[in-house]
C-alpha cells in the first residue's frame, strides 16, 4: 500500500506594535505536522504521543501519533477520526487520547476540563511575553524592564517604562479570561485588553480595558469574555511618577482561562495544595502546621513542638526563639471593681518557642488601675461593658444617659477616644501579598488612650483598621438645606518610622480611593475629611512598614482619636437647639427650609439675610449667617456664595463698571509640556468657572483611566470626575507613551469655595503676587477673583488657595486668553497657591460719557457737523455707545468778512500815508529850527559859565547834549518855540 502523506501547517500570530501603533509587526511561528499512515502493523516499537490535527472547514479532525523521538517516523499507528472540534470535558476530567473519551482526574490532580489555570509564578510560564518602552519611545534591550516572577504572583516593573504582558490563546468556542490582581497606585496606569490575529483590538467596554483601584492588602478579580479564535491578551503597565514617591508595583496572580479545546492530561496540585478525591477541579491550602508536596493527594503534619507551617506550605519551617515582636500589650477588660491593668500576651498563633535559648519571656503585667471613661455616647451603667445610650438620650461617657431636653435633639456621630477595647463597627485585620491575611493576626491593638499598628508577621505587611459607616443621616433642623457636606471624620495620630513606612487613609464605596498618605514619621497632628455623598462607606486605615520585608518591629502608627459626625447609627454625646413647629410645650422639631436659620428667642426658622451664606450644619442664631465676600452674593438658598459677572469699583470720583458674562463658561488652559525625572512628557490641564451659573461650579475635571465605576443601577455611568470652581488634570498625550488616546487621571479641586472679586492685593489671608504678571496700564486696575479649597493636604495644611486676575486688553477677544506665570509654568511657585491672568476685552469696565469726547467740523453753507470719538487708548468695552453725529445751523459771515477786510485795509494804507506825511514834515521844522538856534547863538552873548573852567571837548558834548535834548521835545513844543522866537 503507497504511503499517505499529508502535511498540516499550523501557526501562531503574536502582535507587537510599536509604542505609536502605526506600524504592526507580526511574528509568525509555523508548525509542522506531518501524518504519516502506514500499513497497519500490531506491535509498535516507536514510543509516540497521541494529538489531534487542525480542525477543517466542516469542524472535523484526525487523532495522529507523533513521535516523541523526532526522525523515528516508522511504526506508528495510522490516523483515526478524531472527535469533534467543540467536544470538551466536564471539570475535573481530561481527555484520555488512545480512547477518545473523558477520564476523571486522579487523587492530588485536578482539570478544568475545557479551562487553563496558571498559579504558578517561580519563573516566567512558556507563552508568555514582555515588551518594555522607554519613555522616549524607544523599545529598550537586553535590559529591558519586564514581569518578575515573586513564586506566588507576579509583579510589574517599578521604573517609568512601559511594558506590556503578552500570553496567546486559541479558543475552539466562546470563553473568558479572569485573574486576581493587587493595583493600589495611582501614578500608574492599568489596562487589559485583547487583540485579534490581525493585531485589531477587540471591542471593549473601559470599565473591563482599565482595572479598578484595590485596598491596600487585598486582592481584586477582573473577569472578560472571549471570542472564539485566536485571543492576544495584554496586561500594560504605565508608570508616570510627578514626585519621589516610592511606587507600588501592580501584582498579578492566579489567571484562569475557559473555552480550550480539550485537556489530554490533569494538571498536578503545587506544593502546599492537595486534592484528596478523584475527579477534582481545584486543589485547596493544606491546613496550618501541614505541608505537602507537589501533587499531594493528603497533606503531611509537622512536629509541632519544633516546627510550624502557616496555611498553604510546601515545608515546614523551624520554630524560632521568641523575640520582642512576637507578644504584644494590651488592656484587660474591666473587671466589676472598675479596674484594668496592662497584660503582655503571645501573638497568636505563636510560633516561637520561650523555652529556646536566648528567648525573651513575656514582662510581666502592670498595676490595676481604674477603667478609663467610656467613650462619648457611651456609659457603662455600672458593668464592666460600655453600651451606647437610647436613642434620644446621650452622655459625656461619664454620666448616665439623659434625654435631650425640649426644643433639642441629639448630635448624632462616633467619637472614640478611649481604646480599651476595640469598638463593635471596627475591625482591623492583616494582609501579605503572598498568604492575603498574615495568619489572621490582628493589625492594630488597643492601648488605652490610642490603638497602635500591630506587629504583623513581616515587615511589608498592610495592618489594616477599618470602621464601617452604614450611611449618614443630618440633624432634623438642616434635612432641607442644599449644602453638599454630609459628614466630616477628624483623627489625630503620629507615625515612628526608621524606614520607608507609608500611612494611608482612605474610603471604600464603589471603588477605592485613596484620600491621603504619609510618609516616614510625622508629630501628632489632626486630619479632616469631608463626606459629600450620603452613601455607606468604610473608613480603611492601613500602615506598611516597609516594601521590602526586614526588621523593623519598632515602627508603628498610632491613631489617639476618631470623630464621625452625623452618622446613621452614631450616639450622641450632646444636644443641639432645633426649629420648633411652634411655640406651644411639646412641640416637635422640624427641618428649617434651605438657607434659614433657627431664632434663638423664638426657635424658629428664619431665612438669612441676604448676600450670606450658612456656615455648615451649625444654624443656631443669625450668626451662623457668614457675609459673603466683596464682589459676590449668595444663591437662593443661601449654600454657596458666588459672583454674578458684575463688578464696580470707585476709584477718584469715577466710577467703573464691569460685566464679565462673556466668561460664564469655564474657560481652559493647558500648560507644559513638563517632564518627569525620566521624560515622560505630561501637561496640567486647569477647568476655571469664574462667574455665574448660580454658584454651581461648572469646572469639571475628569479622569479616564482610574476609579472607573461598574454602571449603576440605571444602567448609566457614575463618573469619576471632580466639580469645582477650579480643578486640575494630569494629561498624558496619546504620542508620550505610545498610547491610543490621551489619558487624563489624578484630578484635583483646588477651589470649592469663592472668597470674593476686589482689586485689592489680598483677601482673607490669600494674595496676589503682581510681580508675577507685569501691568502695561495703570488707568485700569486687574481685578482679582480669590478662591480657596477646604481640602486639606499634607503639603497644604491650610488648603490650596487660587487666584484669577482679570485684565484689560482691548485687543483680545471677548472670551480672551488664560496664562500662567512664566516663573512658575506649574500654575503654583509653593504649591498651595495658584495665580492665573485671564486677558479679555471683557474684562474692561463698561463705558461712559467720560470715554469719549467731541470734534465740531467747519461750517459749510450754513451748517456744522459734531462728531463723537473714543479716547484713545480705548479701555472700555459695552455700556454706553457713541452717540450719532450731530449736525446744527451756523451764521453765513462771509460777506461782511469781505466788507471788514477791505475797510481794514484802506485804514491801515491811510494811516501809512499821514504817517509819512508828517514825519517828513516833522523833519523839515526840525532843520528849520535847528537854523534859528545857531544864529541865534552867534547874536547873542551866553550867559557866564558857572564853572572856572571848560575841560577840552567838554562844549562839543553840550551841543550835542543840547540837539539831543530838543530831538527830544514834542512837535507842539518845538511849533510854540519856534513861534515865540520868531516874534
């Protein structure tokens, strides 16, 4: 019989794009298969394993032999038809291959019948991938940041590259992929998705693409479905870091895949799981103080007396001599004189052995001493246990319960300042990233007048202290006000850290978020934080000494008090005055409308004044009515006080007015690009609403990769985004990191709350710098818009405050440019104080009649034209507009002009004439009278000089002297003399 040859190529697509996915590389990895069928012999020297071929275009296969030796290609059996393409087995079984039917698996196996399970992560498991990009785009080596394999998880890489996870899978039918994950750092981001064999991203909700925050210590599921195929699934890591905060790797476990074709085999139990009955589909943890190896179908015990295992391990380990961290001091419960005393007892369960040399003994108990008080809304009623008062009473934790006198009702909240005992709605707990619960150690101990961070069993452990808050319920007197504050939670603590301990507060409804942290030791200090959603929430704690396990038993946090208020199931420690329905004995309280406040003479609702807002939840008297700031007034319901866009300022007798409506809507500025330490390129993207809207503050800010919420009950998305009347974002364009879109994260308000618009330099502790924005006019002065954020932070213990001058440039739009100041591009030169210039034709004052002023024309026929024209430079913008050109009547004169002209002319030319005339007649009666004068000199004898003597040309001075004189004399007189001579 010829021999039958055919030959079935198989291959395997992975795509890898570069970090701008504009150009696809596919890696192609052929397989061939042959089958050979020979005639058919009985016995077979060829040791072989048995495979099936690649489905056909009708779905069916051939089971073929292929040997295990390559080249021994004879005495192999023949090809038989295979079973169908979509057959699978049951979990629990496998495919027996010789028969072609399902077979359970064996004691200390198990199967997932048609699924994939991968648990185990002492190395890298074949099929899997990695590629690293630099922040410079640049695919990197040898060297190249990657997945580390941590025995029971993998962890992502720690510096800013961005490295994707790769695993392919072929699905013969429609299945899905779920794995456990730790992601606890914001800085970075976190996605799944999946790709087809032509490198096309599968369709996919960003809710299932980005992965959710987790608590501190615990573990979170992420689950997609699959399509049949060929399915590149991508586990992507980026990290941008802004500061030197040490970052929290994203760890990743147990990836479960459904919708293989079938499994030829069981997959034995890991060390430390067993599965003791055949036909398992899961192995589970030996029990504490037992081992067992791999493929364990029963788990080993220990010597306990010189050895120990926690749940889940594969040996055990010996028991070492006790040290200081293994005890721990608490406080006895109060026995029925009253009395505690300080107790030292074993961390349990104890796995140090006291007897070992060099082992430390416990110390022995302190002093009885009398019980602290119990806690505000508490009283013991003469036992040993605090319980809290009735509803409608309340009590200072010494006293007896009372009820709230008429006209009041109870302050509702918790109020834990002394920690004998644990309250009932706190629990704390200890988590490892390798074993999830530390061997249910305790995390944090009670102490008397604080609770402290637990030993924990190793140094990189979360110890993790949570109070449950079933939601919160206002008092009855402000149920009808509009205010957004639900609730405030105040703690004060202190942190003794020798290395990097990290202390984090935070608040677990929908998602995780992670409110504050501290790092390193801190000096006691009160922490606030604001609830503006009334839902359940659990208040976490958690404390890591150290990323990396080491000793550092000493290092601790230390929590003195916690206050809740207004929480649903709280007790009261005192009462507040409430509104009255009315005056009469008896009457019950009820809620005051939005924006009044109670009467303190007649305890009853009063609305505020108006331009006041109320100061919180604290309505009592018409003080609790705030002024609002210069510029501004309050809404309707006196919540939230704003600018209307109009302003006036009277500067020298003159007064200006502007209208800003033209910046009603949030205006946007992108500054940057800045760089992180290792170049990653990211702006800061600012949301200002300045005017407007009522006071809503229609600055929003939202992030798209992190806290991505599940759909509510509606069907919608809740958003994860901020409001404020000033936010910030963090963007990262789609072209620094090889993204497909720009990812905004880590927004922040920087202002909920408008101080008021001035042109004054400062306004209730916040100032201006104008250094930072040179003025080019001093006619018209900036006006400032102060805002401040009741958010408090660890760099900002006051708040962040923000400042937005308006200035007036005629040239610019009506809407206008935003800036920042050139010496600070971040927006902020401390951090805590942010300055901002919006120019804008808008922000000029309104124009008057002073603005402009009037030219009058010629006239022309008997008319005049008046003309009106704006002052130059111009400075002002709406308000009044120029009036029309006016036009009047004007004498005609041109005629008389003429006539006056002429006669003008003719008198000017005949005085000319009488004037010549007479001056030379005046010169011929000169000359004639100068010639009577000489002869009559020589006549007539002089007179006797009066002097002895006459100095030498002293004569010739005095005829002179003499013509000079009669030069001198008037023409009437000269006539007379010469008249007199002559007679």
């Amino acid at each position: 019989m010829d021999l039958l040859r055919h030959v079935t190529i198989c291959f395997t697509v992975l795509c890898i794009k570069s970090t701008q996915y504009s150009n696809s590389h596919v890696l192609y990895s052929f397989t061939v298969k042959l089958h050979t069928s020979t005639p058919t012999k009985h016995k077979y020297l060829v040791k072989f394993r048995r495979v099936y071929t690649e489905c056909d275009s009708t779905g069916s296969r051939w089971r073929v032999a292929i040997p295990l030796n390559p080249g021994e290609c004879s005495g192999l059996p023949e090809p038989v038809q295979g079973t169908d393409c979509t057959f699978s087995c049951k979990a629990g079984e496998f495919l027996e291959m010789s028969a072609q039917e399902c077979t359970q698996c064996a004691s200390g196996t198990y199967s997932l019948g048609s699924g994939l399970r991968l648990d185990e992560w002492d190395d890298i498991p074949p099929g899997f991938s990695s590629l690293a990009t630099s922040p410079d785009n640049a695919p990197n080596g040898q060297n190249a940041a990657k997945w580390v394999a941590q025995g029971s998880y993998l962890e992502s890489n720690r510096d800013e590259c961005t490295v994707s996870l790769i695993y392919t899978v072929h699905l013969k039918k429609p299945g899905s992929v779920s794995f456990d994950y730790q992601y606890v750092d914001n800085s970075i981001f976190f996605e799944f998705f999946i790709q087809n064999d032509q490198c096309q991203e599968m369709d996919q909700d960003s809710n299932k693409k980005w992965i959710k925050l987790t608590t501190h210590g615990e573990w979170g599921t992420h689950s997609v479905n699959l399509n049949s195929g060929t399915n590149i699934l991508y586990w992507r890591t980026t990290r941008v870091t802004l500061g030197s905060k040490a970052v929290k790797p994203v760890l990743l476990k147990n990836i479960r895949i459904e919708g293989v074709a079938y499994t030829s085999e069981c997959f034995p139990c890991k060390p430390g799981m067993f599965s003791r009955t055949p036909g398992s589909s899961s192995c589970e943890p030996c029990p504490r103080d037992t081992y067992s190896g791999r493929g364990a179908s029963s788990c080993t015990p220990c010597n306990t007396k010189t050895h120990y295992a926690s749940e889940g391990s594969a040996m055990c380990k010996s028991r070492p001599p006790c040290s200081k961290k293994d005890y721990i001091q608490t406080y006895s419960t109060c026995d029925k004189d009253g009395k505690t005393q300080v107790i030292y007892k074993w961390v349990e369960p104890q796995i140090c052995l006291a007897a070992a040399a060099g082992a430390v003994t416990l110390p022995p108990s302190g002093q009885r001493e009398p019980c602290p008080p119990c806690n505000p809304g508490f009283y013991n009623n003469g036992t040993a246990t605090c319980s809290p008062c009735p509803p409608g009473t309340y009590s200072d934790g010494v006293k007896a319960c009372q009820p709230c006198p008429a006209g009041t009702e109870p302050v509702l909240g918790y109020e834990y300042k002394w920690w004998n005992v644990l309250p009932a709605n706190m629990k704390t707990s200890c988590f490892n990233v390798a074993n999830n619960n530390c061997d249910g150690l305790n995390g944090w101990e009670v102490a008397g007048d604080h609770v402290q961070s637990g030993a924990g069993r190793s140094d990189n452990d979360y110890l993790i202290l949570t109070l449950t808050v079933p939601g919160f319920k206002l008092p009855v007197s402000v149920r009808g006000a509009s205010d957004s504050e639900y609730g405030r939670i105040t703690f004060e603590f202190d942190t003794s850290c020798s290395a990097d301990c990290e202390f984090y507060f935070m608040t677990v409804s929908v998602s995780t978020n992670v409110i504050e942290s501290w790092e390193g030791s801190k000096s006691k200090q009160s922490y606030t934080h604001i609830m503006t959603e009334d839902s359940s929430v659990a208040l976490t704690w958690a404390f890591q000494r150290t990323s990396q396990a080491s000793d550092y038993v000493n290092d601790m946090v230390k929590i003195y008090s916690v206050t809740v208020t207004n929480a649903m199931d709280g007790v009261a420690s005192a009462c507040r005055a409430c509104a009255l329905q009315s005056q009469q004995a008896g009457s019950s309280c009820v809620p005051c409308p939005a924006g009044h406040y109670i009467d303190k003479k007649t305890n009853q609702c009063q609305e505020c004044p108006p331009n006041t807002v109320l100061s919180g939840h604290h309505i009592y008297g018409k003080e609790a009515c705030q002024p609002c700031g210069p510029g501004s007034k309050s809404n309707k319901e006196h919540s939230v006080c704003f600018s209307d866009c109009l302003f006036t300022y009277t500067h020298q007798n003159r007064t200006l007015q502007y209208d800003f409506s033209a910046l009603t809507s949030a205006g946007s500025i992108m500054n940057g690009p800045s760089f992180t330490a290792k170049g990653t390129k990211y702006y800061h993207l600012f949301n200002i609403s300045l005017c407007g809207a009522e006071g809503h503050k229609s600055a929003v800010c939202r992030d798209n990769v992190t806290n991505l919420p599940n759909e509510d009950a509606e069907g919608g998305q809740l958003g994860s985004s901020v409001e404020a009347f000033l936010c910030q974002s963090t963007i990262i364009p789609s072209d620094g990191r090889g993204l497909r879109t720009a990812l905004s994260s880590q927004s922040i308000s920087l202002a909920d709350t408008f101080q008021g618009a001035t042109v004054e330099k400062s306004l209730n502790g916040i100032s201006t710098r104008p250094e930072l924005f040179p003025s080019a006019s001093e006619r018209i002065p900036d006006v400032h818009f102060f805002y401040r954020s009741t958010q408090f932070t660890t760099s900002c213990p006051r708040g962040r405050n923000a400042v937005v001058s308006l200035r007036c440039n005629p040239e610019k739009t009506m809407r206008g440019d935003l800036s920042v100041p050139s010496e600070c591009p971040a927006g902020t030169c401390d951090g805590c104080t942010f300055h901002f210039l919006w120019e804008s034709s808008s922000a000029c004052p309104r124009c008057t009649a002073v603005d402009y002023h009037a030219i009058e024309g010629a006239c022309k026929a008997g008319v005049q034209d008046t003309v009106f024209v704006w002052t130059e430079p111009r400075l002002c913008t709406g308000g009044l507009t120029l009036p029309p050109k006016r036009t009047s009547p004007c004498e005609a004169v041109d005629f008389w002009l003429k006539v006056g002209a002429g006669l003008g002319a003719f008198c000017a030319i005949l005085l000319v004439s009488l004037t010549c005339y007479f001056w030379k007649k005046n010169k011929k009666l000169e000359y004639k009278y100068s010639k009577l004068v000489m002869s009559a000199n020589k006549e007539c004898e002089l007179p006797a000089a009066d002097s002895c003597a006459i100095m030498e040309g002293e004569g010739d001075e005095n005829e002179e002297e003499v013509v000079v004189y009669a030069n001198k004399s008037s023409l009437l007189a000269k006539l007379k003399a010469v008249a007199t001579k002559v007679s």
